[in-house]
C-alpha cells in the first residue's frame, strides 16, 4: 500500500495535476487515498492485484488507469 505513504508525504497542493506509478494496481482503499488526494490524472501500475474492482472506481472519477507491459 505505497500509494498511502504517498499520499501522506505529498505536499503539492490540490490544484497541481498529479501522476501516480505504482508496482501493483491500487486496492479500493488506495484508490480512494487517490482519489481524494485531489487532481490525480493517471495511474500507471506494474502488476495486477487481486482484486481489480479499484480500476472502475478510478475510471468513474475521471482517472484514467494504465497497466505499463514491458
């Protein structure tokens, strides 16, 4: 959950476009520390989680979610 940690440690405001690369494609829980971080456009993520009900979440707010391949 290094998306929380993140989150915590951010101190862009509210108003500047945010990015997120993360290794594993964020849990609900995460999503929603995204998602109130405020002005995230794009999460990029490694591998898949187990559950993958974040990525809707994600998408409903407008944040767009891209899996990177190698």
């Amino acid at each position: 959950h290094s998306e929380e940690n993140a989150v915590i440690n951010c101190d862009s405001p509210r108003s500047v476009e945010k990015v997120a690369f993360v290794t594993h494609l964020p849990c609900v829980g995460c999503a929603k520390r995204l998602i109130n971080l405020g002005n995230v456009k794009k999460v990029f993520y490694g591998e898949d989680y187990r559950v993958k009900d974040s990525i809707e979440l994600l998408r409903s707010v407008g944040i767009e979610v891209a899996q990177l391949k190698e």
